[in-house]
C-alpha cells in the first residue's frame, strides 16, 4: 500500500510539472501588476512612479471570426504560459469595430456557433467549435464572444501579463491593405461614430472586467486610401483631421475609464508620427498638437510600427541611414528637448519578422538595427505576431502564419534560434530601463521548441522512479 501511494504522489508530482496550468497557478499566487499607469515625461510608471517597460506580443482577434486566435489548438491557460515563458509582460489583442456593432446594433453579443459559423460556414465552425470547446471545456456552443475576451483577458491577469487592447479596423478582416475601405476617417467602413462608439464600450467594458486591463491603441495603421473613386464620406486628408477624430476618440476612452493609457498612432501606416510630435505640420498652417492642453495628458503614449525596409537597411549596414529614417519619423521623441516639441513614451506596437530559423531574418541587419535603435531611444516594442496560425485569413481556412512566434499548432516555438534571439533582445530592453526579465521568464538557451528542459528533465527522474518502483 505505501509503494502504491508512492507511485501515486510521484504520477501526481508529474502531471503537475507538466501541466500548463501550472504556470498560472503559480504566477497567480505571486506579486500582481502595477496598476495603475501613468505617464511622467518620456517614461510610463507604475502607481509608485516606478519606470514600467512595455514589452509585449501581438495576438490577433480581428479576423471574421472576432475571436482571439488559437483556441482550437490550445488552451488559453496554455497560450498564455508560452507569451510568460519567453519574458512577455503584456499583449496587445486585436479587436474590430464590428464586434461592438453586433452587441449594440443587432441584438446583443452573439454566440460562439454562430460567429465561427458565419466566418467559416456551417461545416467548418462546426469542426472548430468542436475543437475550441474540447481545448477550452468551460466554453459550450452558446457561450457569448466576449465571455471568450473575458476569458482570455481572466488569464492574462492571472499570469500577471497586461492587457493593451487595440481597435485594428472596423470591418473585420485582414489588415491592413491601403484600399479596404479601413483606413481613413469616413472611409467606405469607417463610421467614425461607430469607431469611437466601440472604443468607449470596450473601455467600460475592460474597466468592469479585465483586472490587468492598462492601455488602449485607438486605431491601427491609419493610411489614406490611394485608388478612386473615394468613398463621398472620406473626410479631409491631412494632420487637422487626424488631430481631431484622434482626440475625440481619446476623449470618449479618458471618459469610460480614465485608468487606461492611450496610444496615438500616427499616419502612413502607424510610420509617421512627426506632425504631432513636433507640435506642427508642414503645409498645414492651422494645425497645432499641444499634449499640454489635453486632459489626458497623463495618460497620452505614441504608437509606430515597422516592418522591413529592404531599400534602406540593408546586408551589412552600419544602421546610419536606418537611424536617419527613423529619426526622420519621430522615432527619436523620447529624448528630443525642441521648444514646441511634445516628448512622451513612445512604443513600437508592432515590428516583426518571419520566424522560421531556416529563413535566418533574426539575423538580418534589419532587426539588429531597429532593436539597437529601440534599445537606444528606450522604446518598449510589441512583436508581430503570437500565433502560427488563423482560423481563417483573407478567405483562407486555418492560414500559417509565418510570422508567428508559435507554430501552426500553437504547441512550439516556430524557431529555435528565432526565439532565443527574441529573449536576448528583450533582455536588452528591460536592461535599458533598469529591469530584467519577469520572474515567470525562462531561460531559452535551455529550452528546446518543444518547451522546458528542466521539466523534461525532472519528467525523466520521475518517469524512471515510478517505473523503478513497479
């Protein structure tokens, strides 16, 4: 009986250890996020003013089906150990504008069958359904959408990552193709009533809900559509719009939920943020940006993205004519001191790359030098993109995404050489504001794809006792 409940304890001991629920629990019972943030010149702090480095993954929930992806291969439990694992303290999920639609325009929240069976019609959403719910047992068919956000965003909290939500279009789809009708102020299906709508809503509805809840993008790669005819509702192209829809947006968040930070993108895709940085526009005599004078002042962080300029970065360069672009773009406002000029923390919310180690980009100059430069000007950065795979993109069922920092099965790492290149440049971002890697982080250098190496190794010491044991 004693070696009996032996072998019992040491079974016990091993599905702990490999049981992916483990880590929540674990990072649940530790210290919890400091809430609330602010901002304080160039830096984000915490409620004690402490200096906070945003350093974050991207996971999707934009696409048809406005669902965060992945579910029909993981757990969420799961998913959210891989984002803590690798030293990730926050997430930037996607959200449609249309999702909002749904609940205040047609009827209330819809159901999980019903939204996977309108993005993936009724044989396939059926399947999938199937797979989010045997991955996810406290889901069922009738479960609401945003119970699923909820779920997602309870699991974050619990694993002490935050949670910055971004409004990436308002037709839900696949982002971000100059003329999809997404992209200005008025466009085809841009009612900027709706927008600022679903950004108020979500606000309310994260401030009720989500306990790791911090920040909010207003809008992902504003960009001008270039083909005609435009839509007649497309509102003048230029800085002074942007200016205020941009601030009429940040005014309904600050007012459902004054918590939250809020991130200004800028135009051209989130690339080009110099107007407001620097105060004013070039041609645009009337437009002035003045964080001074907004009552969210305190609150106020830029956004860009960047992705790989082949004609500027090029094999072997020294990174000088990258900087100079980049400069060139306002990358360069957390230290600049010009009269008239608005300095505030600056984060690149998406940047990314394909992850596959056979393709070798962690190694191009590209990512050197935009690491080298973010590390420089001390900008926290958000990665494109946690998973490997959509439930559908641009018509395309289960699509791979190369880019993903998990594989298609969001089970491993997508590459080995990849990913520990993405912790050492991590490392070196925390460093440069003074922090290290969260205490759920573990080192990569000693974790295969497959995950830990320590728990493979104790998984073998407890393997061979109970056999021994027998």
């Amino acid at each position: 009986m004693r070696r009996l409940m032996s072998i019992s304890g040491l079974t016990a001991l091993l599905v702990a250890v490999l049981s992916p629920a483990s880590a929540s629990e674990s990072a649940a019972d530790g210290q919890r996020l400091p809430l609330l943030l602010s901002v304080i010149d160039q830096n984000i702090v915490d409620s004690k003013n402490a200096t906070v480095a945003l350093i974050g993954v991207n996971w999707a929930g934009h696409e048809r089906t406005m669902l965060p992806e992945g579910l029909q291969h993981q757990p969420i439990a799961a998913i959210v150990s891989k984002v803590a694992e690798v030293g990730f303290n926050s997430v930037r999920l996607t959200f449609a504008t249309e999702m909002v639609d749904d609940v205040v325009d047609r009827g209330g929240d819809v159901t999980l069958k019903t939204t996977l069976e309108r993005a993936l019609g009724a044989e396939n959403g059926t399947k999938v359904l199937q797979q989010i719910v045997k991955n996810n047992p406290s889901f069922n068919e009738n479960t609401k959408r945003l119970e699923v956000w909820d779920a997602v965003a309870a699991e974050l909290a619990r694993q002490n990552v935050f949670l910055h939500l971004d409004n990436h279009l308002s037709k839900a789809g696949w982002c971000c193709p100059i003329d999809d009708g997404n992209g200005w102020f008025g466009d085809t299906f841009f009612n900027t009533s709706n927008w600022v709508r679903s950004l108020s809503f979500m606000a309310e509805h994260g401030k009720a809900n989500w306990k790791s809840f911090s920040s909010i993008g207003l809008r992902n790669e504003i960009r001008e559509p270039a083909a005609l005819p435009f839509a007649q509702t497309l509102e003048p192209r230029n800085w002074t719009t942007w200016k205020t829809r941009m601030v009429q947006a940040a005014n309904a968040v600050h007012a459902a939920n004054p918590e939250v930070l809020v991130f200004f993108g800028g135009r051209l895709l989130d690339y080009d943020i110099s107007a407001p940085a620097q105060g004013s526009a070039v041609g645009e005599p009337g437009f002035n940006f003045s964080l001074a004078e907004l009552p969210f002042r305190n609150k106020f962080v830029f956004e860009q993205h960047q992705y790989n300029q082949i004609e500027i970065v090029r094999p072997g360069d020294d990174c000088a004519s990258y900087v100079s672009f980049l400069d060139g773009l306002e990358g360069n406002l957390t230290v600049r001191s010009a009269a008239g000029s608005n300095r505030a923390p600056l984060v690149m919310s998406e940047w990314g790359h394909d992850q596959r180690d056979e393709k070798g980009v962690f190694k191009q100059s590209f990512r050197r030098c935009l690491v080298d430069y973010m590390v420089d000007r001390k900008i926290g950065w958000m990665v494109w993109v946690l998973g490997g795979s959509y439930y559908t993109r641009e018509g395309v069922a289960d699509y791979d995404e190369p880019f993903g920092l998990l594989d298609h099965t969001w089970s491993s790492f997508r590459g080995t050489d990849s990913i520990k290149q993405m912790q050492a440049d991590m490392k070196r971002t925390y460093a440069a504001f003074n922090q290290t890697l969260p205490s759920t982080a573990k080192d990569l250098t000693v974790v295969s794809s497959g995950g830990s190496s320590w728990s493979a190794s104790i998984a073998t010491v407890l393997i061979s006792s109970v056999l021994a044991m027998i």
